[in-house]
C-alpha cells in the first residue's frame, strides 16, 4: 500500500515518486490494500484460457500458503476483457508481501491484516475538511505543508443573482440577502449546492449512527478537535449550517417558474411566495480558470434562485441532523428540526419549482421529479417528529418502502437525482410508528434490491453489481451507493454473502478493474493522481499541491463524454476502461462530496464490521 500521509516527512518529490510506482497494469489485479485476515478475498486474471489455471499463494519468503484453480469467466462486455476469478478466502495470517502466482504471471506484493480499511475510512474525510469554505486549512491539519491554505470566501454575505441566464431567460433577483459562510465546496470548482449537500450530509450522519464511535472527539485532524464533541459531528455541522443559512426568510416573493417546463422554450415567472424555501446553490458568476486557489478568488458570487428539490434537500438533511444532536446539542437539534418543518411545508406549497436556471460558473442539479424528495424528506421527519402527518403523505408516496429493482417501485439507485431509497432505509432501520408489517416490507424490500444487485455481480467478470450500461458520471460513488444497500442486507440477515459483496465493490475501488487502477488517491500502487480540481493542481502547475489522501475520483464513464479528454476516447474504450487520470477531465476524473461520502461509509462499515 502506498498511502501519501505516510509520505508527508519525506517531501513532495518522495511523494511523486512514491505515487508512481507502477505505471502499467499487470494481468493480476486485486485490492492495491490488501485483504482481511479472516475474509472475503478474490483476484482477477485476465487470460484467454478456456480451462482452469493453477494458482498458488506464497508468502514473503515465497513459501505456498494455499493452492487452487482459477475459475474461467470468459469475455466480459464490461472490461472488453477475457477473465479468469480467483477465490482465496479464509484465514490467513497477517503479514507483508504476499503474492499471487498464476500460469507465469505474479502479483505485486500486498498484505494481509486484520483492518485493511481502517486508515481509508479517516482519509476520506479529508475532503470535506480540506474543501472548507471560509477557514484557513491549517498546517497542523494536513499531512503537508503545501495543503495547507488561507481562508477562502469568509462573511460570504451575497444577494440573488439578477440578469440573463446561459438561454436567455431573465431573472429579476431579490430584495434580500443570505450570510452563507462556510460549508463545503462541491467538486473541483469553489461551487457550494443544497442539492448535493442533502445526499452528502445524510450519508455521513447515517454513517454517524451506526460507526460514529469510532470518530470521537479529538480522533480527526480538525479545528474542533477537543471541544467535547464527536469529530464526525463537527465536520457535517460545518456543511449543514451552511444549509440552514439557504432558508429564505418570511415574506419574500420572487419571479419564479412555476410548473411543466417545455424543453426549449422561454421560461414563464410568475410572482410566487419562497419564504422557507432554500435556495439552489451560491457560485461565481463565471466558471474561474484552473488551477485557481480558492482564497486567491475575487470573482462575484450570488445566490441563485431556490428550488423544489433544493427546499426538500434541506428538510431531509436538517431533520436527521436534528435526531444526531439531539443529545449532543438540543439548542441546535431544535433550530435543524425547525428549519425542516419549514422547508417542507414551503415545498408542499411550491411543490412544482423544479428549475434553478442554467447559469454560467456553476453546475445545474436540476431535477424535473421531486416525488423522490418527497418520500425522503417525510421519511426523515417522521422518525425525527412521529407526527401523522407525515406518515400519511409517505403511505401516499408512490416511494412508499420502496427500493431498487423491487417489482412496481419506482424507487431507483441512489445518486443525488434518485433519493427515495434513503427514505426506505430510514424507515427500514430506525424505529418509527411504521407498523411492523411496513417496517418488516421495507427491510424485505432492501434485501430484494441487495439481491438484484448480486445478480448483476455474478454476471460480471470483475465480480461487481455493475453492468455495462451503468459506467455514467460519477460511477465509482453509483457503485458505492450500491454497496451501501447490500450492506444494510447484511445488517438485517445476517447473511456473510452480502458482507462479500461489499468486499468486491471496495476491492474494485482499490484497483480490482479493468485499468488495475486505484480510483483513491494516496492508496495503491497505482492512485488516482490527477483530479480535475483548481486547488489539488499539482498536474497544471507545480507550485500547487497533489490531493490529500483519501479522495475518490469519479470513475469510469462511457455515456457523458463531454469533457475534451474524454472525446477523444469516444468509441475507443470498454465501459469499465473509459477514465483517465487527467486534470482537464471532469467527465472522468473529478471529485465531489456526494462521491466521497459512501466512500466513507463503506470503509467505515467494513472496518466497524
């Protein structure tokens, strides 16, 4: 394993040299992290061969620990590759330097021991401390020097943006203005959305109430550290004030459009009352150059109008935030469950906002269909209220114990657009008023859609529950999500095949692909290096930094090849092989919080397990 953390005193050159170890891929791949003593373990070889191949692990000192045959796969659509698996679990004994050895081909080195994820899971969270808005990044919380950086975007005190829109529309702006200090940048740009936040916030405080223990106070290299309180906690607090402080005041109307939108045609305002709404998201008023360091920006930034799914975004978030502090912190658990009551009433009156506008220096998250939001901010406030109310409108929800792939649900995989999953998992695993016939149908429910997705993954010659037609923008964290519900069919059965499972996914995220490619950066003989961000921008000039440790890249995508690498690779690769490691590729290689929230979680969850 090459970590960059372990790297920090040796300097940036060792660290370059160090993440470069390996530069073309072997026949073997496997985790670039190792394996669990007592558990699951699988490699991939990729051969012609139509008959089982002898394999034989040896350890350090080349001595055969174990034999076997490989089982042959065949072509596999999505790598564009011939496969072979290789099963080698059961115990073995901690160590350095293992290899597998397989008709003349020979792994590299790994190890062996009782928490491969342990360090994984803390260094993922360095992207949301290290994407802070308006702090200083300290050098005392980063593993190097060059990481750190001044304050960016402090007393973030902005009004709406009034103008014309990238089609033409006019917006009239606002009487208004909102301080937004602080929260998490999104991606590679200094963006901050209430869209992509709710998904981010809810996968980590529902990490928080199952493995939460595991980051208390002082355990995170953050500013808070020994204020008492769960480090874990204090990260998400920096991101979900940031979401309260969206929430438009009493008594304000805006020009919005309301209804239907018509592809193409003008947008039609109609004078509405927001008041409780959020609004969508606050950017620059134009995309800024990369590399571009966020404290070094002085270009405008507005708060852009509100929406439907931004408003639903923020009941949802606040109102598990509201059960997370309620012991911790009732003061600010009363202020979260206020604003979600609030938000969501404003979304039942304005249930049909569904545009925020296209506007240049900042991405969409648009959604034309909130039912999803709905279902999960209901869900959400249910268990933080038991209020009837809501338990009528989810019984209503076309969502209702809903999940992916269950017959007649319309509840797809999760991913920032798709939600209504979270809802059901809520219900499923919290204890609420649900009678125990609904809650047993969405725990059965989780467990068909767990079921479905290890269907997919005994079809695939990487042994993942992803098909060829699944490689979209931000597949890696699509693919995490995925791992999250079969993880919680674990939870409910007990049932080791499910905690497999969840092995595979991660051993693909570590370098178990058709690339022989660590998607994290810092980890693998092979990481992810190059990620499309104005800050971690080693790769456009050197006077900035390489990323942290921890941070995911996108991932493989063969349907949204927009950005110019991309292009031109259009036609040229299989869906598993379509990524490169290149700054210019957003389409490929950027990096999100909602993308590194369930890499968090699943680290988390197999070490906590």
């Amino acid at each position: 394993m090459t970590r960059f953390s372990m790297l920090a005193g040796a300097g940036l050159a060792a660290l370059m040299t160090a993440s470069a170890i390996a530069d073309e891929p072997g026949a073997l791949r496997l985790s670039q992290i190792g394996f669990e003593a007592g558990g699951h373990k699988r490699a991939i070889l990729v051969s012609d061969a139509v008959t089982p191949l002898s394999w034989r692990l040896v350890d350090v000192s080349g001595a055969v620990v174990v034999t076997g045959e490989t089982t042959p796969f065949g072509a596999d659509e999505s790598s564009g590759e011939s496969t072979h698996q290789i099963s080698f679990s059961g115990a073995i004994e901690a160590g350095e330097g293992y290899r597998l050895i397989v008709n003349g081909e020979e792994s590299r080195p790994f190890a062996v021991s009782e928490r491969p994820w342990q360090e994984l899971a803390q260094d993922s969270l360095n992207l949301f401390h290290q994407n802070r808005a308006g702090i200083a990044i300290e050098e005392r919380h980063v593993e190097r020097p060059d990481l750190a950086r001044p304050a960016a975007h402090e007393n973030e005190v902005l009004t709406c943006f009034s103008g014309e829109d990238t089609a033409g529309n006019h917006w009239a702006g606002c009487d208004h203005s909102l301080d937004v200090t602080g929260g998490w940048y999104d991606a590679g740009d200094h963006g901050k959305y209430v869209v992509n936040s709710g998904i981010t916030v809810w996968t980590l405080l529902d990490a928080y109430t199952r493995f939460g223990t595991a980051y208390g106070d002082g355990t995170l290299p953050i500013p808070e550290a020994g204020n008492g309180v769960n480090d874990l906690l204090d990260e998400i607090r920096w991101n979900l004030d940031f979401m309260l402080a969206m929430q438009i005041p009493e008594g304000v109307t805006m020009d919005m459009p309301v209804g239907p939108l018509t592809r193409g045609e003008p947008l039609v305002f109609t004078p509405t009352d927001v008041s409780g709404m959020a609004h969508h998201k606050t950017h620059n008023e134009v995309w800024t150059p990369l590399p571009y360091a966020p404290h070094t920006d002085d270009v405008p930034r507005y708060l852009y109008p509100p929406s439907t799914a931004a408003t639903l975004n923020l009941a949802a978030a606040a109102a598990i935030g509201a059960r997370a502090w309620a012991d911790v912190d009732a003061g600010y658990a009363s202020r979260a469950l206020a604003a979600a009551i609030r938000a969501y009433d404003a979304a039942l009156a304005n249930p049909d906002i569904y545009t925020p506008g296209t506007f240049d220096g900042g991405g969409g998250y648009g959604d034309s269909d909130v039912s999803d939001e709905f279902y999960w901010a209901a869900a959400e406030l249910y268990a933080a209220t038991g209020e009837e109310r809501y338990l009528d409108d989810l019984r209503a929800s076309p969502h209702f114990l809903g999940a992916p792939g269950v017959e007649g649900s319309p509840t797809g995989s999760i991913a920032w657009p798709s939600v209504g999953a979270l809802g059901t998992i809520t219900l499923a695993m919290v204890e609420t008023g649900l009678t125990a016939a609904e809650r047993e149908t969405a725990r059965a429910h989780l467990v068909t859609a767990a079921d479905a997705y290890l269907e997919v993954r005994n079809s695939e010659g990487y042994a993942i529950p992803f098909g060829p037609g699944d490689y979209v923008w931000g597949s890696t964290s699509n693919l995490l999500n995925r791992a999250v519900v079969i993880a919680l069919a674990h939870e409910i059965t007990g049932e080791a095949r499910y905690r497999e499972a969840v092995v595979d996914v991660m051993d693909y995220i570590m370098g178990r692909n058709a690339l022989d490619q660590s998607y994290v950066s810092g980890y693998g003989e092979r990481p992810m290096r190059n990620p499309h961000h104005r800050f971690w921008a080693h790769a456009a000039d050197p006077a900035f930094p390489l990323p942290p440790a921890g941070i995911l890249s996108g991932g493989p995508n063969n349907q949204n090849m927009s950005d110019p690498i991309a292009q031109t690779m259009r036609g040229t690769c299989a869906p598993q092989a379509c990524w490169a490691d290149h700054i210019d590729s957003y389409a490929m290689n950027e990096v999100a919080i909602n993308w590194n929230a369930p890499l968090f979680w699943v680290a988390g969850w197999l070490d906590a397990e």
